[in-house]
C-alpha cells in the first residue's frame, strides 16, 4: 500500500492539512500524521489534531510520500525543527514525493530541495524560495520532478488531488474529484 506522511507542528493550517490526509484517505493511501510533539497539537484556528506518531519514530524509507503544511507559525515550527529538514532532505534524496503548500515550501527552501525546481508559495514569499535556488511560479499546484507545490489554504483541494493523482493515479484521483464534488469547480 502507498504510504504518505503528513507533519503536524503547533499552528498547522486545518484546512490545508486537513484536507491532504482526506483526499488521500478517499484514494486509498495509507496517510500517517506525524507530530514534532506527541501529544494533541493546536492549529492556526483552534482545531485540535492528535498525531498518529512523534516525529522521532518516523523511518523515510516506510513512506512513499512527505507532506509540509503551511500555517503560521505552523510552517515556521516546521522548519525551525531540525528532524523536519533532515526527513525532507533524506525524502528528496530517496526520490520520494516531497510537496508543500502555503509557507511550507520555504520548509523545503531550508532543507535544500528546490534547488533548480519550479515551485510555488503563499503570495509575498517568492523571495524565500529564491533564496534556496527554487523558481517561483503563481500557478495554483506546481509540479517539477517529485517536488509538488501550492499556494494556500483555498488550493488545499487541487493540491491534495495532484498528490492523489501521483500516488494513486489519474484515475483514482479523478474519482475522489468526482465523488467530493470537486470537478465541477474551476481553478
């Protein structure tokens, strides 16, 4: 079964994680929540999430697939931790999926990953992916190579769609679109 990894850090975006271990549940993926801290985390808005495992406990080589939520400070609490960077970098290095949304991409900025990449970001912050060697684009989902990355909380659903599609398939992906309604919406 494909297996995908979703970070969790004290000010997380509900709906951009939220919404990632969702869809990738409706496609069949096995989704893991792993938490820098391992007990109930507090999100940007008050949504209380308990994490399925610490942080400390997560092996690269048992997922197919890493995912950096933004939120603020939840994206910061992300790249402030040194694990966080390391399982990114060991992720890309093993030609895992690494995406991000919102200010999460600057997670993956931090750990060296989006060097040459074309890659997005929440408006504002192009800079910050600049700096680690990124090439920003304003498009919705950005997509170069195993790195897949979006722009904020109202993209959380065409982001999660296109990890669907790359882990499960266009056609999975395009049931979980159709069955939640999503194909009627145009982004």
């Amino acid at each position: 079964m494909t297996k995908a990894l979703v970070f969790l850090a004290t000010g997380f975006e509900e709906i951009e994680t939220v919404t990632v271990v969702d869809v990738l549940r409706r496609a069949g993926i096995e989704v893991t929540v792993a938490g820098l801290a391992p007990n109930v985390t507090e999100g940007k808005h008050g949504m209380k999430i308990a994490p399925d495992q610490s942080i400390d406990d997560v092996n690269v080589d048992d997922f197919d697939a890493f995912v950096v939520p933004g939120g603020n400070p939840g994206y910061k609490n992300l790249r402030n931790d040194p694990r966080v960077i390391d399982i990114v970098k060991n992720a890309f290095d093993s030609n895992k999926l690494v995406a991000a949304i919102c200010a999460g991409p600057t997670v993956l900025s931090d750990a060296g990953v989006l060097e040459g990449k074309a890659c997005t970001v929440y408006p504002g912050m192009d800079k910050e992916l600049e700096a680690g060697g990124g090439k920003p684009k304003h498009d919705i989902v950005v997509v170069d190579g195993n790195i897949i990355t979006s722009r904020g909380p109202a993209t959380a659903l065409p982001f999660a769609l296109k990890l669907a599609e790359m882990l499960a398939g266009k056609q999975v992906a395009e049931a979980v679109s159709k069955k939640t309604m999503a194909n009627i919406l145009r982004w």
